[in-house]
C-alpha cells in the first residue's frame, strides 16, 4: 500500500516491491502498462526467450522521444546482511531501501509520473512518447532491448531522442549525465602447453610460465589517450585459470581480459594488436572474442541541451557531460541514429547491500524527465 504523499515514490515502493531477478520482470511491466494505457499509450509486448519486453507508445508522428529502462534487478546478495528486507522496501531517514531503488526501479517510477502530468497538461502534444522496458539489462542483455529495436528498425520505426533512466549521478541529482559509453571488448585466450610431472619440467611445456610474458606485455601496452569525450582505453585481466593439482604441470592456461575502448580504436584493430603481442612470444594459442558494444556519443543536439536545460531549471545547477562508467542498453540504441543521454538518481549504492536512493531525489527526477518533455514535445 502507499505509504508516502508522493506518487512517484509510492510508485517505485510498488516496483521494487516484485522480486524482478534477471530475467524474470515479476508483473512490474504489467503495472506500468496500467498506468500509461489510461494515458492513450498502445502497449506491446515483445517476449523473446525467457525475456519479457515492453513497447509502449503515444502518437504516431514523429518525432519520437523514447524513456528507456529495465525492470529487472541484480540478485540481492546474502539477505541476512540487509537492514531490512530487500524487497519489502522501507523509508528511513529520507532514503528509500530497497533491490533496484536506485538501479533503476526509481527512474521507471519518474518516467511514469512524468508522463502522467505532461499528458494532462499537453493532451495534444507534438510527436510521440514511447517507453523502452526489458527485464533482460542486467543479464546477459541478448533478449532485450538489442531484440526489441532490431523489431522497430524492421518496421522503421525509429527513435529520435531516448533517455535511459541509469543512474548517473555522482553527488546530487543531476550533476552528471552520460552522454556516451566506451565500447567493450571481450577476450577469450586458451593458450596451450603439455601437461606432465613437475619433477620432470623438460618432458612439459607450462603454459602459465609462457602466457605471462605476453600478459605483462599486454598490461603494459599503451592503447591510445583517448579524446576530448573518451577517457583512454584501458585493459584488464578478469580471470586466468590453470592446474589440475599440485604436482602437475598444466596443460593448458585460460585467461579472459576486457578492453574498454574509446573512439581512437575500433574492436578490429585492438583485436589485431592483441594478436601480433600474443604471436611476438610464440604462444600456441586459441582466441575468441565477444564484442558487447561499440562506443557511442551524442555530442550536440536537442536531446542534450533541453537535458542541460531541464537540470538547470529544477535544480538551479549546471550539468557534467561524462562518458565514464560501464555499458548501457544504449548501446543498442545509438547506432539507429538516435540521440542518447543517460540521466537518473545517485549511483553510490547501485548493486550493494541495502541499496538506496533519496526519496525526494525522485521527485526532483520526474520534474526534470517532465522538463525535457515540455523543452521537447510541447
């Protein structure tokens, strides 16, 4: 039941209340559908493999601002360790509590309410309003939002400005927003020796002896200093594996490692770097590679200057465009041509133990997303 006078509040209470683990959305999208249909959004849901997605919209002309997000959440961790349940959402000292508060149930519950006031204001506002919601962002993001504009784009339907809710503030609501993300590059190296007795090391070939070498070389290596909007890229080992018992020389050696890489290199080439290092130390290898997105970047336009304009008018202060950070379902997005930015609550407690949000912080957050509609739509 509500507990508070705010309906953005009471609204996210309701959706961190559903266990939405990855993939499963537990009925959240259901209830968001409630709230947009009274509005006139056309809901449709798009269910590939064990993912639920939701595409909802109001119009049909262009041009078409998109809010974008998911229900799901990451697993909570050891229960035990919360101060209160992490699905049985509290506010305590202005903070609400609770699995996905902040990442990003809070931001589902402002795009809502936003729209809420916008389309009693402006009934016959220009373009269109679409919502973008998949429980498949903090899994493996395969059955998502990459499916569900694949869809659209079959059909042409095309986005012109989204905004993902993900939480990009650093100190206050709205003092950063993302702009862009650097691309991520996936490395999966088997580097192949022969196993034998580890009194007898001339009979074997260590493969952990011959990979590091390589992997210092690798660490070490300068890949570019990145750009006005990208930090440099950088490259990290994420795991390396080896051994089947003391007294046994390896077989073989994996080790996985991931590139986050700005615009001054492409997957192709850091992929073709990485294999003339592995090749210079005579390695007997095998390397396969996942690229789970290219870097993107929305410089200037409408989307980023009604956001800045938004931001300074709720809150009085200026915004920090940044493109640091993980990826994003933007990713998915960016390359049909759609201008990007990703605006949401403070990420200090995102994926931890007791994680929240300040309560009126989502207030704040409405009134801008409601903001941005008006600079856009109205």
């Amino acid at each position: 039941m509500p507990t508070t006078d705010s309906p953005t509040q009471n609204l996210a209470i309701d959706l961190i209340r559903r266990r939405s683990v990855t993939p499963d959305d537990a009925g959240c999208q259901e209830l968001m559908m409630s709230r947009l249909a009274p509005l006139g959004f056309q809901g449709e849901n798009l269910r590939f493999g064990d993912t639920d997605n939701l595409w909802a919209r109001r119009g049909k002309e262009g041009p078409l601002l998109a809010f974008a997000g998911h229900t799901d959440v990451v697993p909570t961790g050891p229960e035990k360790n919360w101060a209160h349940p992490p699905f049985d959402p509290v506010i305590r000292d202005g903070y609400l509590y609770g699995r996905g508060a902040a990442d990003m149930k809070g931001s589902l519950a402002a795009f809502i309410t936003a729209c809420e006031r916008f389309v009693a204001a402006y009934p016959d506002h220009r373009g269109s309003i679409a919502l973008l919601i998949t429980s498949d962002e903090e899994g493996p993001a395969q059955d998502g939002t990459v499916r569900v504009v694949q869809t659209l784009e079959a059909r042409n339907e095309k986005i012109d400005w989204c905004l993902i809710g993900e939480p990009s503030s650093t100190e206050e609501v709205g003092d950063v927003i993302k702009n862009g993300r650097r691309g991520s590059l996936h490395g999966y190296l088997t580097v192949h020796g022969i196993q034998g007795h580890v009194a007898y090391p001339h009979l074997a070939e260590n493969p952990v002896h011959a990979v590091a070498p390589a992997l210092d070389a690798l660490a070490s290596e300068f890949w570019d200093n990145g750009n006005d909007f990208f930090p440099p890229t950088t490259f990290q080992v994420t795991r390396i594996e080896s051994g089947t018992g003391s007294n046994v020389i390896p077989g073989e050696c994996l080790v996985h490692f991931n590139f986050r890489y700005c615009t001054e290199n492409t997957a192709e080439s850091l992929e073709e770097r990485v294999v003339a290092i592995l090749d210079r130390h005579n390695l007997r290898y095998d390397l396969k590679w996942h690229l789970s997105g290219r870097p993107f970047l929305t410089d200037k336009g409408a989307l980023v200057s009604a956001s800045q304009a938004a931001i300074r008018e709720i809150t009085g202060r200026e915004t920090e465009l940044s493109t640091s950070g993980g990826t994003s379902d933007g990713r998915f997005i960016a390359p049909t041509g759609a201008q990007v930015v990703e605006l949401g609550p403070i990420n200090a407690t995102i994926h931890k133990i007791d994680e929240c949000v300040k309560a009126e912080d989502l207030d704040i957050l409405s009134r801008i997303y409601e903001r941005i509609l008006i600079e856009l739509l109205a």
